[in-house]
C-alpha cells in the first residue's frame, strides 16, 4: 500500500551523504506545516541546516520556530542525556550524583553507541511529548537521519541494545524505542538519491537493510536534482553538426553549444540510473528537480514542497 505521509507522527529521510536529505526534510516539514501539522524537523548533533533555509540562525539544542506550526531542533547528546535523567531522576541533586560524577562520565565514553542512543531516545520522547491538555505536542517529527553507514546504525541501535540487556527500565525504553521503529502506523522511512551512480549503490543497500533485517516501513523514494530534458535525441543530434560547422570565431555561440551538450549529456546520463531505480527498486517515488540556485533558501524548500504534495497526491489516488 501507498502510505499516506501526512498521517505518520515519525518520518525518517535516509540515504547517502550529499544527496539532498536536509533539503527533503525541510520540504517536507513546510509541506506538513501548511496542513496545519505542528512538525518538527529534528537534525542529529550535526551542522544545522533547516534553520538556515528559513533565513534563521542556528539555535542548537531548544525548540525554533521556523515558520507557523514549523520548528527545528539540532539534537545534541549531553543536553539529550541531562534531559532524560532529569526526566527520570525527577530532582536535579540526584541527576548530578548518577550522571556527573567521573566514574559515570568515563563508562558513558567508552560504551559504544550511547552518544546515538540519547540523539534516538530524545526524537523517539518527542513522538511521545504531550502538552499540558494532554494532546501531542508534535503532530509529525522528522528525523533527518546521519548518512547510510551511521544511519543504519542508528536504527539498528533498539536491537543491539536488546541482544545485550533485555531486562530493567533501559530494555523497556530501548523497547519501546523498537517498537515505534517498527510501527507502520506512526513511521516510515524515506530514502533520498541522486541519479548518480554510487548514491543509487548505496541506495540499494540500504532499501535492502530496511526490507529486510531492519524490517522498517518504508515510505517514499525522492530522487533528488533530475536535471531536465531541454531536446530530443534528433535535436540533440544536430548539436554536434552545429559545432562543427561553427567557425572559431563565434566563441559566443561555441560555447553556448557545448554548455547546451553538457547539459544533455547530463540529464542523459541520469537517465540510465532514473530507469534502474524504477526497475529495481519498487518504492513510490518522487522526483525532484535540480535547481540551478547558488543557495537554497525558502523560496527553493517552498517550490519543492508544492512538487512533493502534488506527486503524493497523484500515489494516493493511484491506490485509491
């Protein structure tokens, strides 16, 4: 089935360094907002970028507002860990005796993978954060996830953890960590490329990961910066026949020939990875432009949120 993005709480992007993942996430946390979806846009002890393409500053660890019902958050691991143990130690006296002490902050260090299960216990608590009326605070939460290899790390972190300790009040939050992974109704895992041929490698790999030993729902596939197809492969053609008969004098028409070639070299070039992807990987997809911007600012996210609700659209009258 063709799941209806805009109805899950938890939406992860995925994929390889590079390809535009940030880009997607805010795209698609402006899309939501506009719904009237409170959404926030949850980046991983990383450099943040959604606040920038909102025209705002960094703002680190603590809730921005980017724009009506859009937030952004950059989920840092010490805050993370103070923020749980307050939330469980209750008194902040305690907190400092279990969690300052030297002893505990060198186990911390030196036990692998604790630093990205704060970053994933804090987005997974913001699914479950409710305000004082008891309704949600956050109606979606999207997890701009670290690159391939740490991506899947990080999502595989609930089992690791479980094949070690499956009993005590960590299994039970690492549980039901798991569980909010693994539930189609509140998550799904999206992937982003470029028709490029090692973002589509890894690609591969990890829709395969996700499939199968991570067993995660999956969402949509966005095929990030397609190039556009400016001529026919006669038109094309005729480019080269152009060059040739252009005397060396007309530099100005030579080199408006061979950038007009290089970009349909391009975008035929994407075209093999295009119809690979569509052959080998039977994920909804949605296609994204390249946009010939020096940097992207809200003008970009917002051409790229219509082109998102517009394609998802047209997959859920599809499986309507």
């Amino acid at each position: 089935m063709v799941p209806n993005l805009f109805e899950k709480r938890f939406v992860i992007v995925a994929g390889k360094g590079g390809v535009g993942k940030s880009v997607v996430c805010a795209a698609i946390g402006l899309a939501a907002s506009r719904r009237g979806l409170r959404t926030c846009i949850a980046e991983l002890n990383t450099r943040e970028k959604a606040p920038i393409f909102f025209g705002k500053r960094p703002s680190g660890y603590a809730y921005q507002e980017l724009r009506p019902n859009l937030f952004s958050i950059n989920v840092l691991p010490d805050p993370a860990l103070r923020e749980y143990g307050l939330m469980k130690l209750r008194f902040e006296r305690i907190y400092k005796l279990v969690f300052e002490n030297e002893a505990m902050k060198r186990l911390l260090k030196v036990i692998p993978g604790m630093n990205e299960l704060f970053l994933l216990g804090k987005v997974f608590n913001m699914e479950r954060e409710k305000k004082k009326d008891g309704s949600p605070l956050w109606d979606m939460v999207i997890v701009d996830a670290p690159a391939t290899g740490h991506g899947v790390s990080l999502l595989r972190l609930p089992d690791t953890v479980l094949k070690v300790a499956d009993t005590g009040p960590m299994a039970e939050e690492v549980g039901l960590m798991r569980a909010l992974l693994l539930d189609p109704r509140r998550t799904a895992v999206n992937l982003v490329t470029l028709p490029e041929e090692m973002p589509v490698r890894e690609t591969f790999e990890l829709a395969a990961q996700l499939e199968g030993s991570l067993g995660m729902p999956k969402g949509y596939l966005f095929v990030n910066g397609i190039w556009p197809k400016l001529l026919s492969e006669t038109d094309a053609g005729l480019l080269g026949a152009l060059d040739a008969v252009l005397p060396p004098s007309e530099t100005r028409a030579r080199a408006g020939v061979e950038g007009l070639s290089a970009m349909v070299e391009r975008a035929r070039f994407q075209e093999g990875h295009l119809t690979e992807l569509a052959e080998h990987m039977p994920w909804p997809r949605i296609e994204l432009p390249y946009l010939f911007l020096e940097q992207f600012d809200e003008q970009a996210i917002t051409l790229l949120a219509d082109l998102i609700v517009s394609q998802l659209a047209v997959h859920q009258g599809q499986a309507a």
